[in-house]
C-alpha cells in the first residue's frame, strides 16, 4: 500500500488529476500558463523546503524521500559519468543547467571546470543553488538566475556548448514538450542532456493508483512522456540519441537522454 499511495510523489512529484486541469482551462496555452504560475509558486514555498531537503546529502527526509533522493543522486552522476568520458567539463565548455533547482548537477559540472549558466523557474530554488556554490567557491564559473526555460538568454558569443534539463519535463504537459525541447535544443551548440518520467504501462498504473490518495505531498502536477515523442522532438530540432539511461527505485523514475547536433 505504501508503495501504491506513495507512488505519484515519486514520479516527481506531485500529482493530482489532468480532469481538474481540463475543467479549468481549456485552452493548452492558458494551462501552461496556469501549470507555470502553480510550478513556480509550489518551489518556492512548500515545494522548495521539500526538495531542497531531498537534494541535499543530509537534512531529515522520510522513506520514501530517501528513496528519491538516492534515486536523483544517481541520475545526476550517470550525466556526470558521460562528462567524464568526454573531458567536456574538465576542458572548460560552457554547460547551461536549464531549471537547475538547488544546483545538484550545476555545482559537480563547475567543480569539475565548466562555465555554467544555471536558472530556474523558482527565485527561492536560485538562491539556495547560488549559496551552495558559493559555500563550495565555486561562485566564479557557476552564475545562477531566476527564468523559466522559454526565457534563458544565450551567451552573447552565441551558444551553450551543452543544454542539461534534469527532471523538469513532469512539469511539461504533453502538447508543450516538443515546444519546449525545441527551445532547449536552439540553445545547445552541440549537445542535450534531458530526462522525463517515462509513459510506460507500469509507471501509469503507479501515477493513476497514486492520484487515488491525494496527499499533502501531492501539490503540482506530474506529466509522463512516452520515449518516442521525445526522441521525435528531438529528431525534428535536429538532434539525434547518442546515449540512454534509466534510473528506477521504488519511488523514483528517470530516463536519462543524451542528444547531439544531427
Ligand atoms: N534539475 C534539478 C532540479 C530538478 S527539480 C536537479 O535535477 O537537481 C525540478 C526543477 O524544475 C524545480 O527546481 C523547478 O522550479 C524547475 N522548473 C519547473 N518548471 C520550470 C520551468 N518552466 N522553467 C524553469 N524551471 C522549471
């Protein structure tokens, strides 16, 4: 039962009903607007103390926040595997970290020496990535600012080496994924590293079984997405698979896509 009442906080959290979405506003472009406005306001209030305890290595978490938290961790060093084996951190490429939360991905790429450009949709989540960096010196090649994905600005010498958008598309409806990978991908010189919640039978099952208990953790709406629609959104912004990955604990689901320029 545990695992079944809990399961939509895992598939990231947070859930509730399309329907109450639809009955709202049926306009995609108004919903987006109201699944954005619902996002920001969630991660920098209730949502920011949650998550920024999950993605810390410390600070008190239940079970099944544990189980997430170390399901991220693992996510964040296979992206960080695949830096490795290029070098591309190390020699100093620029990596913007599109909707960076607390940093757990933006600071390890900078510590390794890349210049990284970080933002994120919460003022609150910015603030914290900016502290830890500086806690950790390395203020210097990470910069974080407060900006949803549709408004990151490109360096003035045109653009970023690598685009990363780790566990961000749960907040992306289906009919706004391609727009926003498409987005992403005319930022990115060479390379996107994305991940999403994977639309599959099972993990379905585990959302739709979980959104039968709402919760106070279930605060902000979760959207599957099935691999091929990514990988089609991908093709048509011109960028190809290079490599894949999947992270599933009991209460946390990631694949891991890593693109490049076709
Ligand atoms: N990528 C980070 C954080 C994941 S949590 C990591 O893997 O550690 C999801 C983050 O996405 C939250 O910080 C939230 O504020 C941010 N977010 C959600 N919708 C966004 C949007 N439209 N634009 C920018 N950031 C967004």
């Amino acid at each position: 039962m545990l695992l079944i009442s809990s399961g939509a906080s895992a598939l990231n959290i947070g859930v509730p009903a399309s329907s109450a979405v639809a009955t709202r506003a049926p306009m995609s472009c108004v919903r987006m607007a109201d699944d954005k406005a619902e996002v920001e306001e969630y991660f920098n209030n209730e949502g920011f103390n949650r998550w920024s305890r999950i993605y810390s290595e410390d600070g008190e978490v239940n079970s099944v926040q544990l189980d997430i938290r170390t399901g991220h961790a693992v996510t964040v060093d296979k992206v960080l595997g695949w830096v490795d084996a290029d070098g591309s951190a190390k020699a100093g490429e620029i990596f913007c970290d599109a909707g960076c939360g607390v940093g757990s991905l933006s600071l390890p790429l900078a510590d390794r020496g890349a210049k990284v450009v970080a933002s994120d949709i919460s003022a609150a989540m910015v603030e914290e990535a900016a502290k830890r960096a500086a806690d950790a010196g390395l203020s210097e090649r990470a910069s974080f600012s407060t900006s949803d994905l549709e408004n990151i600005q490109v360096p003035a010498d045109g653009k970023f080496d690598t685009v990363t958008c780790i566990d961000v598309m749960i907040h992306y409806p289906q009919e706004k994924m391609a727009e926003m990978v498409s987005g992403l991908a005319s930022k990115a010189d060479k390379r996107l590293i994305i991940s999403f919640a994977p639309d599959t039978w099972y993990y379905r099952a585990l959302k739709s079984f979980g959104e039968l208990f709402p919760g106070p953790s279930k605060t902000t709406r979760a959207y599957l997405h099935t691999e091929e629609a990514v990988v089609a959104a991908l093709k048509d912004s011109g960028f190809k698979l290079s490599r894949t990955e999947m992270t599933g604990t009991n209460f946390y689901f990631s694949r891991l896509l890593e693109a490049v320029r076709e």
